[in-house]
C-alpha cells in the first residue's frame, strides 16, 4: 500500500523497486493511494510503469498524513500489510525473505528487516543497528522499541490481525504514531527479525518527517509517545525503559539545528532529577552545553548556569579537556571574565 500525496519525484523508483519482487495479482495487492493531491498528478506514473498491475485509489479530500496510512490499511486486502512511502524502496529479496519466514509462524504481528539510510541520489548515508545477527524472533524486543524507534516504515511488515486486535494508528501523534504502533505490537506479538538490508529509508528536505523537524512538532509528539506507551511496557521495567527513552530523545533533539521551546522544556525536566546519571555521560554533558548556549542567547542566564553546572556533574571537566575549555570560556563571557578554576 503506497499513501501519496503531492509528491511523485521519487514514486518510480518505489513501484520500480517493488514491481521488481512482483509474485503476481494473485499474491500480493499493489495500489497507491492518492491523499487527494492538488500539485502533482500521480496516476500518469502509475500507468507508464505499471500499467493496469497497480491499483490506484483517490481520497474525495485530504485526509492527512495518518488518516491515509490507516485509509491503506483499511483497503488492504492481504493477511500482511506493508505501507511504503513514495519515496522509499524495497530491495531486492525484501517479500521473498520476509514470506519465507513468516509461512513459519502463524503467531507473529510483524517482521522487519534491517534497512539503509539513503539520501535525494540514492546514495548509502547509513544502515539500522543489527539487532541480532541471524533471522528469528527478538526476544525482550519490547525493552529497545520501548527506547528508541529503531524501525522504518519501508521495512516492515504487519499482519492483518495486529492491526485489526490493536487498531490502526494514531491520529493524535502525526510524527511519532509509527513508533507507537511498533511498541503497542511488540508488547503483544512476537516481532520477527531478518538482519539483511531489504529496505531503503530516503532523507530529504521536502519529506514530511523533515518538516515536522523544523516545526518542532517532532519533539512533542515523541515526548507524548513516550508517556502513551509507558502503558505497554512491561510494569516492573516501565519506568526505567520510559526514562532511557527520554534520555535518547532528549539527546538526539539537542543534536539537531533547533532551539525550540520543547527541547529546553525536555532538558529541564531531566536536569532537575536529582542523583541519577544518563547512561551516555559525554553526549549528555555535551548537549547540556548547548542547552546552555540557547539559553544564553534567549537572555536566561539562570538557566544557562544551571545547565552548564548540570554538564560539569555528568562529566567532571577532569574527563576531558573540551569540555573543561568549554566550560571556562562560557563562564569567562557569562560573568564578565571570571571562570571556574
């Protein structure tokens, strides 16, 4: 099920990646779904690469991005579900891999596989951390989703079941829902595993997780699917999977060009819990300072303090000599000359 909206400059090469792993009508559903775009026309594509092979379906209006993944899922006819964006791709082996694995088990609720991180020409930036290195089940899964999403939507596959025992997705979190979703399953299904790179996850300036970025909307609606999910994990850990996923959050956020008014809320919230330490103390301490920074430059020089002591606490100025340059510049410019020791 391919949802598009607007934007057709990458759609050939996704029903070209797909159309490649073809096992015929009878097998396997092909159909775009078009959010009622009202700039670029996706159904001569369509019909110059597929023909009649793929289905094309139009919306009367825009329904949005979440209500048009879970308008796919509601058209799907398959006992597996896989939502590809329009600029992403399948690689060679992806539903020949997945359904050798899946014919095997009939209590699975989704299979994923490892995925590549490319850029506007297709080139390689990056793949998935390995979760295990051969295929199977993941056991405990539930203690990474529940910290980080570490899944892509080109990459997995849901069964019909999943979605129709848990509901489709979210329309409360537009960024984060897939990651919601992904731990909603993994707390009630065994996921399945396959460590080759099947999938290609595309990054780039137009898409819609880019401006939910810059919006600051990203932040947000992570920190709300943090506090969503917390229901799903596993009671006696819940607490501590929800803390190390504020942590990852909090860092990844600071390490992005923003200085939005979620990311320092996020920093002072996990600045001011008192005697416990993140896991990552060089990332944590070096984000803090920027924190600081931002702080500064808004004018709230209090703030800007308190993280840049926050920072020396994490990661004692003995630890590295960056820092400690860091930390004695800024306070030399934020009292007017005078520096820690």
């Amino acid at each position: 099920m391919i949802p598009a909206y607007n934007r057709t400059q990458y759609l050939e090469k996704t029903l070209t990646s797909v159309l490649s792993q073809d096992p015929g009508a009878d097998e396997m559903q092909i159909e775009v779904v078009d959010d009622a775009s009202s700039l670029d026309d996706p159904e001569p594509i369509v019909r110059r690469i597929a023909g009649n092979r793929v289905s094309l379906a139009r919306n009367p209006k825009n329904l949005g991005l979440m209500p048009n993944f879970n308008n796919c899922i509601d058209r799907s006819r398959g006992h597996w579900v896989h939502i590809l964006h329009t600029d992403d791709l399948v690689l060679p082996g992806f539903y020949k891999q997945l359904k050798i694995a899946l014919e095997e088990r009939n209590d699975i609720g989704a299979a994923f596989c490892r995925h590549a991180h490319i850029d506007e020409n297709d080139r390689w930036n990056a793949t998935s951390a390995l979760e295990r290195p051969t295929a199977g089940v993941l056991p405990n899964f539930i203690e990474k989703i529940g910290v980080s999403n570490r899944i892509q939507f080109p990459a997995i596959v849901v069964s019909r079941s999943a979605y129709e025992r848990l509901g489709t997705f979210r329309l409360d979190l537009p960024y984060a829902a897939d990651w919601e979703m992904w731990i909603r399953i993994a707390a009630h299904f065994p996921v399945w595993y396959e460590p080759n790179v099947l999938a290609a996850f595309r990054g780039h300036s137009e898409s819609a997780t880019a401006a939910l970025m810059r919006s600051g909307e990203a932040l947000v609606d992570l920190r709300r699917c943090i506090e969503i999910s917390h229901r799903w994990l596993p009671p006696e850990r819940a607490e501590t999977i929800s803390r190390a996923a504020k942590e990852h959050v909090y860092l990844w956020m600071l390490s992005e060009p923003s200085e939005s008014e979620a990311v320092l809320g996020l920093v002072k919230e996990l600045i001011s819990v008192p005697g416990k330490l993140p896991r990552n103390r060089i990332s944590a301490a070096n984000a803090l300072v920027l924190a600081a920074r931002m702080y500064y430059r808004q004018g709230q020089r209090l703030k800007a303090l308190v993280c840049m002591a926050r920072a020396v606490a994490i990661r004692p100025v003995v630890a590295g000599r960056p820092l400690k340059r860091t930390v004695k510049s800024f306070y030399r410019k934020l009292l007017g000359g005078i520096g820690p020791a």
